[in-house]
C-alpha cells in the first residue's frame, strides 16, 4: 500500500472515474487481480483506469459494470470521460513528466504548455472553445492539468529542463500585444533559470529541422526515458527505446543546430520588443 496513489475525483472526469471504481472494488474486498479475473482486463490495465491514466472504453465499462454489479453505471459515468479534451497517453505521460529528472520538450506554434502565462493559457483555451474544437468544461480541464504539471515543476529537486521552440512559436501572436509580451518576458525568465535551457530552432533551419511536430521526453531517476508526441486528434506515449532512442537522437540533433540560449534570448527580445 505504500505505492499507493491519492486521486482527486475533482480533477478531471477520468479521475472521478477512476477513484468511484476504485472505491467499489475495495468495498467488495476485491484487489485488482481479482477485479481482472472477472472482466478479463489485466491488472495493470485496472489500476491506469483508476489512476486517471487511461480512459475506460465502453466496452472496459459494460465490463466491470457486469462484474460489480452495478447495472449501467459505469458505462454512463464513463461515456463522459471519453468526452475529455485531453487525448489518450498524456494524462499517464503527465505522471512521468511529474517524477522526470530531466525534461526535453519541442513545441512549435505556440509557448510550450510548462512554461504558459495563465492569460496566454487562457487565450489558447478560449480560442479552442470559438471555434467549437472543445467546450467551456473541456477548457477548464485543460486549464487545470495545465496549472498541476506547472507546479510539478516547483518539486525539490527540481529537474532539469531542455527545451527547444520553433521560430513560429514566439512570432505567432496570440492574446494580443499585452498577453503576448507578458509571455516573451516568461521565456526570457525561463531561460534565466539555473535548471533551464531555452533555445530557438529557426525558420531558416529549411530541411536540416530532425522534428516536424511537438514531442516532450522524460528521463526518469534510473536513466529510462519516456516520449509524449501529439498530432491534433491523437497523442502517443512511448516508453519502449527502440521508438524513443531515435526520437531522443532527433531532438539533439534539432538542439545541435538551434540557436545558443544567449542568441535565442536575444531574438525573443528582439521579437518582444517589437510588439505594441
């Protein structure tokens, strides 16, 4: 019990799921292996459900709906979940991120999420909710996972950060003049930090650029590393080296060509000071 994890039903509807099966389990006295005995589940594949990691599939609910007794329960509780704005990998790729020793992150478009001002963050979410991509709940829910990994990175130690942005993401305008400079100053504030590195992958990079969308790799306390990358409508997390080892090549061969960090604060600031 000592690896045991508090959840927070309050913070996302994964988590709500995931901590009332958890409770109906224990109230029948049930460990996960016997809950996977009777849903034909693994237990692993149990305890992600009730952690919030995974999302609980219709068919995972009719399931365990069936094995608890609780008629049609769960299925409707976890039709909400599958509703999420957040896609499927990056809530158990969040728990690794949270426990990483060293984080490497590239972002293109926009400010990379660990490092968002609440009014940029705002900004983007509401963006989303105009153009009908997420609801108003959805945006909170995103606002809220965003808020507890920026304050994973206050843990003691801290980790090391790496992160490497694509020209468009401090070019690209978002909130207006006021939300946006305040955003270049965090960058510029960021790369100041003693645990991190920030630096700007140009446009004139052309075809020597090794990664075409975001990715954010962890590497935990022994050595292993975890990759996160997401197109618009999916998200895949890797935790296997022969997928992650050549992403981990890309990313420093893109960090090998970017700017120094001294050259990169010099183009955000050029860019913020540009802005009225």
């Amino acid at each position: 019990m000592a690896n045991r994890k508090a959840l927070d039903p309050g913070a996302s509807p994964r988590a709500a799921f995931g901590e009332r099966l958890r409770r109906l389990r224990e109230e029948r006295g049930w460990t996960q292996d016997e809950l996977s005995a009777r849903t034909g589940y693994s237990a692993s594949h149990i305890s992600g459900v009730e952690t919030g990691a995974r999302t609980p599939t219709a068919k995972f609910t009719a399931s365990t709906d069936r094995a608890l007794g609780t008629g049609d329960a769960l299925t409707r509780q976890g039709a909400a979940t599958r509703n999420s704005a957040i896609l499927d990998g990056f809530p158990e790729f969040v728990v690794y991120e949270s426990q990483a020793t060293e984080i490497r992150l590239f972002e293109m478009g926009l400010a990379p999420g660990l490092f968002q001002t609440p009014a940029y963050a705002a900004a983007v979410t509401q963006g989303a909710v105009r153009r009908g991509a997420i609801t108003e709940l959805q945006a909170e829910e995103r606002l809220a996972l965003l808020t507890r990994r920026q304050e994973s990175l206050s843990r003691m130690p801290t980790p090391q950060v790496y992160v490497v942005l694509d020209e468009s993401c401090i070019r690209q305008r978002v909130g207006g003049p006021e939300v946006m400079a305040e955003q270049l100053d965090r960058l510029m504030a960021v790369a100041d930090m003693p645990n991190t590195v920030v630096q700007v992958a140009t446009f004139e990079l052309g075809e020597r650029r090794s990664l075409n969308k975001p990715l954010t790799l962890a590497t935990m306390a022994d050595r292993s590393h975890v990759s996160y990358a997401e197109s618009a409508h999916s998200g895949q997390l890797e935790r296997d080296m022969r997928f992650v080892g050549p992403l981990l090549t890309a990313y420093h061969q893109l960090a090998a060509e970017a700017l120094s960090q001294a050259e990169s604060v010099a183009m955000i600031s050029q860019v913020r000071k540009g802005i009225s």
